[in-house]
C-alpha cells in the first residue's frame, strides 16, 4: 500500500474513533454522562449567533416529545436533554452535553407532532449514540493528522465522509425511536422533503441515500412488527417458549418499546403458572393486561388484532421456576415503566405480579401500583378487579367490595369481577348477601368475558352446589372439536410447506425466530407461519377465505359465538378483541365487534 494510502487509513481510523468515543462509552454505561465542561445552554445558543425564543407553548410541546422518545432510545435513560427554542431558518441541533436547539420556525413548519418527532428522533440518536464532537476531538484530530504529516487539504474530506455516515446512523435510528416511543414514522420522505432545502450539504448523505435509509428503516420496522404478532398469537395458543423468544430478539434487536416490555412479562407472569398446582392458586383472580397490537407499527399499516390470564398449572410443579418467572415479570413490568411511567396497563400487571409473588411488603406495593394505574385508567374495569383483590389482601373488604361493583359497572361482562365479588362475599351469611353470592357466581360461569381456568370454574361450581367436573370450560357448539375445516386456504396448518402450489410466489419470507426454525411467508391478502417447514399458522386478511361456518372477514363476533360457542380465551383492549378456541385452532381479530382478520392454526 502506497504510503500516502496507509495514512489515509491511519487517519480515517483515528478519525472514526475519536468520532465514536462518545457513542461507546454511552452504550455501555448506565448513567447519562455530563458534559466534561458544564456550559448552560443559553451561552451556547449566544456562540450559535442565535437568540432564545420566549414560545412555552413550542417549547412545551419539543419538551414532550424528546421526553417521549429519549425514554425508549437511551435504556437507562438520566437526565433528560435540556431544550432550547431559537430564532433562525427551520433546524434542529444536537450539542454536546445533552443539548438540543430546535428553531420556532421548525416547530410551526411541523404543527403535527408526528413530523416534529421524526426530526426530534434524528437528533436524540445523535445523543444517545455519542455523535456530537466537542472541540477537544477537533484539536486531537489535528494534532493526530499533523504527527502523520498528513496532506491537511485531504482532512476534510475524509472528515465529510465520516460525519455523513454518523448522520446516516442517526437517521436509521432516529426513524426507530420515533416509532418505538409511538409516533408514526411512514412520512420521514416527505418530512424530510419539507424541511431540507436543494443546497448540497456536505454533512449528511445525499437525497437518494436517505430515501433508501428510510425505506430499509421502514421495512425494518414493518418486519419486527411481524415478530410482535407472530409472538402475540403463540403467547395467545399457550406456546410461552415461542413467544418469549420472539420478544427476546425484539429487545436484541433494539426495540424496546413499552408494549414489548410489558407482552414479554406478561408471557413470564402466564408461564409462572404452568409450575403452580391448581389447588395453590390465589383466592381471587387478577386479570392481567396484554397490548394486542403493536406501539411502533406505523399507521394505516396494522394489523387489527387487553387482558389476559394464565391460572392453571402443571401437576408437577415447582416453586422455584413459578418465582423465577414471576421475577422476570416484575423486570419487565418495571422496564415498561422506565420507558413511560405513565402506562397504566404496566402498572397493573406489576400490582398483579406482586399480588401473585407474596414477598413481604408486595400487597402494599400492589395497592400502590393499582391506585395509581386506576388514576390512569379510571374507567378500566380490569384494573378496578384487580384494586379490590389488592384491597382485599390487606382485609379491606368494603374496599374491595366497592371495587369489585365498579369493575362490573364498567363492564357487567367481565367474569372475573363476578368471581372476585362472590368470593369476598362468602364471609356474609346474611340471606341478601348468600343470594348476591350465587348470581355472581352464578354470572361467572355463564358470562362471556374473561378467561376461565378449570380450578375456578370447579370452585364456583361447588359454591353453587353443583358438581365440580361437570362442565367444561368451554361450552362450544357447532363445529367438532379438533382442526376446522376452511374454505379455499392454499395450504392448511399441519402441512408440509412442500405441498403449496409451486404457481404461489410470496412477496416476503422473513425469518422471524430463528432459534425455532419459525418464518413468515407473506401473501397479498394472506401469510402463513412456516415451523420446521410445516405450515404452523395461516392469517387471512380478506373476504374470499371462511370457515365451514362460513366465518370470516366482516363477521360479527356474536356470529363467531353462535359458531363456535364460547372462547377459551377473550380479550380485549380499546377497540380491539380477540377470541381463541384452543382446540379449534381458530383465532378471530376483530375491531368495533367485526372480524378484521382470522387464523387457523396446529393444535398440536
């Protein structure tokens, strides 16, 4: 190698480094790191040549979004930047220090906050990534390029070279935070296309590179949302191993959003009870909340898809492994909540996890954390359930009676409120309360929402006199249990993939957990989950697949319960519901009560 090239190489290197000191050491350390010389951040807007803006109303909404998205991009995220609104041309900033100068005009160029936060995310990455060059680098570069008697014309271009890729970095991963913190990232292009001018810019890559950033980004996201799904339908088929190795790679893979946070847990908190035996389970039953669609999808691109229960357990059980995951619940519940302390659905399952654990000190935790969910989501009729429970831990019977009441007047189908208030009530022998115990009871077992596990239905069956195994959980009519028949699917679930139609061509094959051999083919109005070459799990999205039932696409979800009977499983969460038959191998999505897609998949 020529010697003029071995230094290049040399100085690009030392460049790079020096470039990405910063971005290692935030990586890897816990606390948000100061700036080595503390500098207030109007002495930096005065070296800018700019003026602070007195806007609140600006300032206020940059403030809320930067907190948004730096809680999910930095982990172990410190103090939060400091904000600066400045006069000037549309632009935004970030400094060393943890500072970030954003303009008034920028902030009125995006009056929609998805816009503003698809340009906030670029410079939050710029921060947490360890992007911003202080003056000393500057000087050791420098000093670095004479000591090699480096041709200082070329220092330029290299350095142009190595901050564009930091700025190409910053856009893939500013479009990530954004979405992971909720935001709508599929408009980046023309955000960006608003905002950036047509005068060449040396310190970021050219339009056609960024449109390819944003693209790949984009895709990027729209696949991990398959693996959120695709771990979302196996938690829901009971298959825990899956599921948690789905949103373990999530989180490997940087997406560390709060709905992962909070699914992943609630997968742990499930599979804790598989190592319980039935006759330990809790007296009263606290409902867990599971997001049934994903944070970071971006919009007009979801899929439609809560609450959710796993009280039964195997007959071999053991009690260190039921601590060990309701352990690694309460990691990932806290977790959710170092993201967004105000997510109300984390805050319960935490309270249910301490409810569930019984360490000393965990029922006055779970008050607190339920209380304060219940402040959140004050009309959430899982978390009123779930504060009685709490309440009543503590012998505070009235308390959680009076919960238990709300929980049913916010919603009169929610079972496990039914359960909760004819167990509390079994104290009082009086002939008014005897009989309000049986309806409830009673209203347990005919109801149409909540998971049902087989230890409480024999315990509300005995309440109310009656034999303990008689009825199963699920009362199903029509079809016969075991693989429904369907209309039309190119390949049924239990196949081999070598039986689809060699004219099927799918438009996507993603490799969605990699440790169990499981991908994701994807069709124009259908995809299917491959395991181990066999077909797992087919989702359709449109009208011309049905079941036998003739079940589908726009079907109501009293149609499915007239087909199928009651769920083994029903849950839901804004306007979102889904009903599992287990051993039909069907599962039904729907949104405001019609059938947005469905699946078929292996009961075995």
């Amino acid at each position: 190698m020529p010697t003029e090239y071995r230094k290049l190489a040399i100085f690009s290197s030392i460049l790079g480094a020096a470039l990405m000191a910063e971005a290692t050491g935030l990586l890897h350390s816990a606390p948000v790191r100061a700036a080595q010389t503390p500098t207030g951040i109007s002495v930096l807007v005065e070296r800018k040549k700019l003026q602070m803006v007195d806007d609140s109303e600006s300032l206020s909404r940059v403030q809320r979004i930067v907190t948004n998205i730096y809680r999910v991009a930095e982990e172990h995220a410190g103090t939060m930047p400091e904000v600066a609104i400045v006069s000037g041309n549309p632009s935004a900033e970030a400094l060393e220090g943890r500072y970030i100068l954003v303009s008034q005009s920028m902030v009125k160029l995006l009056p929609d906050d998805d816009g503003l936060s698809i340009v906030l995310g670029h410079e939050i990455a710029h921060l947490v990534r360890g992007h911003t060059l202080g003056a000393d680098r500057e000087t050791d570069v420098a000093k670095a390029a004479l000591h090699l008697s480096f041709d200082q014309s070329l220092i330029k271009n290299v350095k142009d070279a190595v901050v564009q890729g930091l700025e190409a970095e910053a856009d893939r991963y500013g479009l990530l935070y954004a979405a992971l913190a909720g935001y709508d990232v599929s408009r980046a292009q023309q955000v960006y296309d608003k905002v950036l001018t047509n005068i060449p810019d040396v310190n970021h890559p050219p339009k056609e590179e960024r449109e390819k950033i944003f693209r790949a980004r984009l895709q990027n996201i729209l696949d991990h949302v398959e693996v959120f799904n695709a771990g979302l339908d196996y938690a829901l088929r009971n298959q825990f191993a899956y599921a948690i190795q789905a949103y373990e790679n999530l989180l490997r893979d940087e997406y560390r959003s709060r709905d992962v946070y909070l699914n992943l847990g609630a997968f742990h908190h499930q599979l804790a009870f598989r190592f319980l035996k039935p006759e330990d389970s809790p007296p009263d039953i606290c409902s867990l909340s599971l997001e049934l669609q994903s944070g970071f999808e971006p919009q007009g691109m979801r899929r439609s898809s809560g609450q959710i229960r796993g009280d039964g357990g195997a007959n071999d059980a053991s009690q260190a492994k039921y601590r060990e995951h309701l352990n690694k619940a309460v990691e990932e519940y806290q977790q959710a909540l170092r993201s967004s302390p105000e997510y109300g659905p984390a805050r319960n399952n935490l309270g249910c996890a301490f409810l569930h654990r019984q360490d000393a000190g965990d029922n006055y935790q779970a008050v607190g954390e339920l209380e304060r969910a219940g402040k959140l989501e004050p009309n959430n009729a899982v978390i009123a359930n779930n504060l009685g429970v709490a309440y009543l831990r503590l012998d505070q019977r009235d308390k959680a009676l009076a919960q238990f009441r709300r929980a049913l007047q916010l919603n009169p189908e929610f079972v496990h409120a039914d359960y909760n208030l004819g167990a509390a009530l079994s104290t009082d022998k009086s002939a008014a309360a005897e009989a309000e115990v049986r309806k409830a009871f009673q209203a347990y077992l005919d109801g149409k929402e909540g998971l049902r596990s087989p230890y409480y239905v024999s315990q509300a069956r005995q309440r109310l006199g009656l034999s303990a195994d008689a009825s199963p959980v699920s009362a199903t009519t029509g079809a016969p249990a075991g693989q429904p028949v369907v209309q039309g699917l190119p390949l049924l679930p239990g196949l081999p993939l070598s039986q689809l139609s060699p004219d099927l061509h799918a438009d996507r094959d993603i490799k969605l957990i990699p440790e169990y051999a499981v991908s994701l083919l994807k069709f124009p109005d259908w995809q299917m989950l491959v395991r181990e070459d066999t077909a797992d799990e087919v989702t359709v999205y449109s009208e011309r697949f049905k079941t036998a039932e003739n079940i589908g696409v726009g079907s109501n979800v009293e149609e499915i319960r007239k087909a199928y009977g009651r769920p083994d499983m029903e849950q839901s969460r804004g306007g979102n519901r889904v009903l599992v038959y287990l051993h039909k191998g069907l599962l039904f999505r729907a949104e405001s009560n019609r059938v947005t897609s469905w699946s078929v998949f292996r009961t075995s």
